[in-house]
C-alpha cells in the first residue's frame, strides 16, 4: 500500500484531532508507537478492537512500518488488561512488541506515552519525530489494515444508558441513534459528553453526527458535576479564578506536562489572572498545555479551571510568535513524576462517574439508518469539497467529498447507499 492509496481511503487518525494519516505516515523514522492507552474514564474502544481486531490492526502496523522505513513497533496497552495482551502476544513477529503501560491519566498522552516507553522526551512543541517516532492510534491502523474506505466509526457509549457498549456505525448517524443502540438513556434530562470525560465537548444537540473521529459517547444526568462544568461561561470561570486561588500550586504539581520538564505551570498562569499581570514566558509556557484537563477535573481543590486560563492565553502567544527559548536537550523529567500519576480509579471516584458501569463489550447492532449527515470536515485541515450533487446515486463507499489540490484534508466516503438529499457544510444521503 502507497500513502496516495492511503489518502483514497479517507484514513485520518481516529483517536484524536484527525490528522491525515498519509501526510502523518510520509516520515522516516526508526519506532512506531501503536496507542492503545485509551486513558479517558468509562470508554473501551481501543482495548475491544486490541482483542477482536488485531488481525487487521497488525496488517496496518506492517503497512505503516513499511512506508515510516521503522524497525520497530511497540504497542502501547494498559498493564490491567492481561487478557488483550495475553492474546495479542502469540501473534506478534520479532519486531513488534507489547509494552505495558500504567493505568493512570493521560497516559495515552502522545507526550506521556513516547516518554513511558522510549524515556525520551518530545521537545516542547515538538512532534514524535522529533525523537524517532511515529505514534498511531489503534482504529487509525486497523483501518490502513482493512485497505477500505473510511465509511464506519468505532465507538463506546457508556454513563447513564440502561447497556453500555462498543458498536461500529455508519458515519454520519446521530448520536440520538447511537445512544438508542445502547439501550437509550436511563434518565430523562439529561447532557452529552463527546469524546470522554476529560477532554470531550458538551453536545449541543441530540442530532450531531457521528464523525471520523468521535471514540465515546458519554451520557450524563444534566445535573452532574461534569455537565454543569462544560457548561459553564468563560465570565464566570474568569471571575471565580480572579478571587479564588490560593496557589497552592497542585495543579501544576500534577500536570503531566510539567512533570514532563515542559515549562508550562498552570498556577503561574492563574497568579497572572489574578494580578492582571503577565510576560512573554508565562503567556509562551500556556503553548505547552496539551488540554488534557486534569488540572481543572482533579487537582485543583478550589475547583477552579486553571486548563481554561491556559486554553485562552493560546492565542495572545500564537499571535506574539512566542516559542521555548531553552534548550531542548538540558529537559529532564520531574523526580517526583512517575509518583504523581493519577489513577484511572481515582480519577473516576473524583469525577463521580463510579456510579456507572465501567464496561463496553464490543456489540454487533443491526441497524439501517434513513439518513446520514457526513460533515465536509472531520478532519485536520481544510474542509473537503463536495464531489456529488443533490439528486446523485451513491452506493456505500463512493466518494462524496475530496480536499482541494495541495490542501491538508481528507476524502470523505458515502456511509450508506441512496441519494444524496442535500449538500452545504455537510452531505445528506437519504436512503
Ligand atoms: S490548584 Fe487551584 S487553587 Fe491551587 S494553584 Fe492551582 S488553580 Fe490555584
Ligand atoms: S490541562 Fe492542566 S494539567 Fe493538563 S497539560 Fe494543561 S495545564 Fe497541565
């Protein structure tokens, strides 16, 4: 398989912002990480596919060892799942192996995870490659291994649904439909998370499609802690964090990049809020957030969003050019790192999510949806242009959308077969 046959296929990274994996894989370099952490609370995909996948997984590492010229693979999978490892093991070759990671937050941190394995750390606004790696996720590379287009999304819905479950379903499927599948929720008022616990979105509305990237579907009471947090307006978390702080420094002394040796210190960014002041070095450090939340869902004993002051700062060091100044290679590691893991039990007791059932058995669901809403960008990069028009036929798997010459995006495939019913920012085929 050639990277061009890859970009046919659609493939973006499924794990995360959906980068395009043919532009990811045109890289040289020696390791190929496979992560399957899934460290987000509640969500089972990647460990499901490890186990009942891994036939195509393995065709896919091959594939992307060959094009990335790696030496080697390691897949990444969470130390307490013996029996996905247990079964993986006798089918791997010499030079893919497992590596078993710590059962803590994040550890599918793409940062945290290059440094649990390699113990090199990725430079401050580095890439993998930096320190000869490429990191893939699981469903990414199972889908390489399939050779198909991307036309189904792997996902779990878990929290307050009466069967909580990993199923794969068309594209372009509400998470209305997705939720139903699981048995629908067990509450009546209720929110959405998108994406998990930690790092998800609120959903605004019970018709958002599925999309290429979407892992988990996480519904809640709509009087949770976690719904109400995602909820809350940026004047209001300014205006508590301006008074409240006491800087007690937890938050930057559990932040997984800080403990990395990265020059981002969460409390320094909550002082500068507080005081109204700020310098280059503060604002330049916020670059260096990876979002990851855990400063603002667990550390903070205030229950203050220090993640969210660093999200705003963002800008103001993107527009100033700000970038680290030291010297990547004197980075070291935090002493006290591998004692400040969070663990996944905690995290869940603190996030009040031990009240539902941490399972999602992988399930077959027939379901032949009427309609489905493909998004013309579900991916990194530009939106895709529409390759149809309102009244074409399309059979499942026909290209619908494709990136402009020489823009970074992603081919967008029909999800089911009928007829394309109407085409804006989206795609609409009736079946
Ligand atoms: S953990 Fe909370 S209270 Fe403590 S320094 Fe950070 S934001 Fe302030
Ligand atoms: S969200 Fe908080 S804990 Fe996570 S990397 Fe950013 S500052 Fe650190």
């Amino acid at each position: 398989m050639t990277l061009d046959r890859i970009a046919e296929l659609g493939i973006v990274g499924a794990g995360g912002a959906g980068f395009p994996t043919s532009v990811k894989l045109n890289t040289q370099v020696p390791q190929l990480l496979v992560n399957g952490a899934e460290c987000e609370p509640l969500l089972h995909k990647d460990k499901e596919l490890l186990m009942h996948h891994a036939d195509d997984m393995l065709r896919g590492i091959r594939i992307s060892m060959n094009l990335a010229g790696c030496t080697e693979a390691v897949i990444g999978i969470k130390n307490k799942y013996h029996g996905v490892m247990d079964a993986i093991q006798p089918k791997l070759p010499a030079d893919v192996r497992i590596f078993p990671l710590p059962d803590s937050y994040p550890s599918g941190d793409e940062f945290v995870m290059v440094n649990d394995i390699t113990k090199r750390i990725i430079p401050p606004g580095g890439l993998p490659k930096d320190v000869g790696c490429v990191v893939m996720n699981v469903e990414t590379l199972m889908n390489i291994g399939l050779d198909k287009p991307v036309t189904h999304k792997y996902l779990t819905v878990a929290g307050a649904v009466a069967d909580p479950i990993t199923l794969s379903v068309p594209i372009g499927v509400t998470i209305g439909e997705v939720i139903e599948m699981a048995g629908g929720a067990t509450v009546s008022d209720f929110g959405v998370l998108l994406g998990g616990a930690m790092m998800g979105t609120v959903a605004q509305s019970l018709d958002q499609p599925v999309t290429k990237t979407l892992g988990g579907i996480i519904v809640l009471p709509s009087d949770h802690s976690l719904i109400k947090r995602y909820k809350m307006p940026w004047a209001e978390i300014h205006q508590i964090g301006k008074s409240a702080c006491d800087q007690c420094r937890f938050c930057t002394d559990l932040c997984p990049r800080y403990l990395l040796g990265h020059p981002i210190e969460p409390h320094a960014a909550m002082r500068a809020l507080m005081f109204g002041t700020s310098n280059e070095q503060l604002v330049a450090a916020t670059l260096y957030c990876c979002e990851c939340n855990l400063c603002s869902l667990f550390s903070c004993p205030e229950d203050l969003d220090p993640k969210n002051v660093c999200v705003q700062g963002k800008p103001a060091a993107r527009e100033q050019g700000l970038k680290f100044k030291g010297d990547p290679s004197e980075i070291e590691t935090h002493p006290m790192k591998d004692y400040r893991r969070v663990s996944t039990k905690r995290l869940i007791l603190k996030l009040g999510l031990d009240n539902f059932r941490n399972v999602g058995p992988l399930t077959k669901v027939d379901f032949k949806p009427s309609k489905v809403v493909l998004p013309l960008k579900q991916h990194t990069g530009a939106p895709a242009i529409a390759a149809v028009k309102v009244g074409d036929k399309v059979k499942v798997g026909d290209l619908i959308g494709k990136p402009a010459e020489k823009a970074l995006g992603a081919r967008i495939h029909a999800s089911i077969s009928g007829t394309v019913s109407a085409v804006n920012s989206s795609v609409t085929i009736t079946a």
